[in-house]
C-alpha cells in the first residue's frame, strides 16, 4: 500500500498533494500542463525531493530521509526510453535485475517471457543505438518490469506514438499489472488514454492542488471546474 503526502514548492504555486493507493490498484492524475502531475510522480519515484511530507510503500519509508533510488520498490516509466546505446536490447533489460533475489533460471524463464510478450525476439541482440523509438519503449517497459515492482509510476511514456502501438502498450501494462500485481499511477494529456489504463479512479489537479476525485464517470459527467470541463471535451 502507498501512503504519500507530497508538498513541493513551484514558481507561481505550491503542490499540496495526499495519496493513498490499495496494492494492485491504480489511479489516473489528470490535469492541464503545468498543474503538478509529474513533479508528484517525480517526487514518489525519488528523482525530487519533496519539501515537505513523506513517502512509504508497504510500510518502508522513502521520505523523510530519500531512500536511495537504485532500493526504492518503484518502476518509473517516462517519454524518454534512456536506454544504454552501447548495449544490446537484452542487455539494456537484464541491467535491471536485481541481484541474486531469484535463481538464474528464474531470472532468464521472466526475461523470456518479456521478450515474447513485447515482441522484441528479432531486435534481441540488436545496439540499443539501432532500434527503432517505438521498440525503444518495448524495451524500456521491459527493462522497467524485469524487477516486478510493486509500484509503476507512468510519465506519458506514450508521448509521439502511432495510435496502433500505444493501444498495444497500454493492453501490456494492463496485462503485466494483474499478472505482476502491481499498483500503478499514470499521467497522460489524454484522458481516454488514462481511463483505460487506470479505470477504477482519477484525481484531478489544477495549480498543485486536488480539486476532483473519484470514478471516471462521475468526473466525466460533473466536471469541478470549467478547465477541467474544457479538457473532457470531444475533440
């Protein structure tokens, strides 16, 4: 279970953000640009530092003091694949796991099964430098699930993808998240993109702050404010 209260100071706000979120349940943050949705995500993945509050998954506390990013139970998944170019693509996803936890042969049957599952046998062997930005995001989605966190927190990973691939990435995560388990917190600029990843329930933030929460519906059909009803239009 995630047990967080972000407060982080910006230029022209403050973000006032508590969440709680039940373990292999998800939640949507959505908003405008700017309102604060990925400095709170940055803030429970360790990349910031909060100001104030804290942060624990499971009972284990990642803030007050910061756990160190390379022990925190989180997968972090951003537009930018940061990919190792050196490396090969089994390379870049075996460079996640962590340490001895699991035999060997476990460890390899779970790379195996990412491979098949993202399709990404024939790039296998391939320089990360030499693929594809669309097989650049199966690789770092696999990279990021090879540790099985109990926690994914997801930037836009799908930011400049043709419809086709983002709804395949989007039925893995949805995939991988009831077979793993995980809890997962998304942000996207596309709420249709959100309610199929986090269905069960959405926070809105506007200026750092929570101003609606709750079921999709709901949201969809008494919007808080007339921002938030501007960005729920048709398109």
């Amino acid at each position: 279970m995630l047990k967080a209260h972000i407060k982080k100071t910006r230029r022209d706000f403050s973000i006032d953000v508590r969440l709680d979120l039940n373990q292999g349940c998800s939640l949507a943050l959505f908003g405008p640009s700017g309102a604060g949705k990925s400095t709170v995500l940055a803030c429970l993945a360790g990349i910031e530092e909060p100001d104030d509050g804290y942060v624990e998954m499971n009972g284990q506390r990642l803030f007050p003091p910061s756990l160190a990013l390379h022990m925190r139970p989180v997968g972090y998944l951003t537009q930018e694949p940061s990919l190792f170019p050196h490396l090969t693509v089994s390379q870049n996803i075996s460079f996640a796991l962590p340490g001895r936890r699991a035999s060997e042969k476990e460890q390899a049957e779970w790379i195996a099964t990412l491979r098949d599952r993202l399709q990404l046998g024939p790039q296998w062997n391939a320089p990360a430098s030499l693929i594809s930005g669309g097989q650049a995001r199966r690789v770092s989605l696999a990279r990021m699930l090879a540790r099985k966190p109990p926690l994914v927190l997801l930037d836009e990973p799908f930011a400049g993808l043709d419809r086709g691939l983002v709804r395949e990435l989007i039925d893995d995560l949805v995939f991988w998240s009831q077979a793993i388990g995980f809890s997962m917190i998304a942000v996207d600029h596309q709420f249709e993109v959100l309610r199929r990843l986090c269905p069960q329930r959405v926070m809105v933030l506007e200026q750092g702050a929570i101003v609606q929460e709750g079921g999709w519906d709901a949201l969809c059909r008494n919007p808080a404010t007339p921002l938030l009803h501007s960005l729920l239009a048709p398109l």
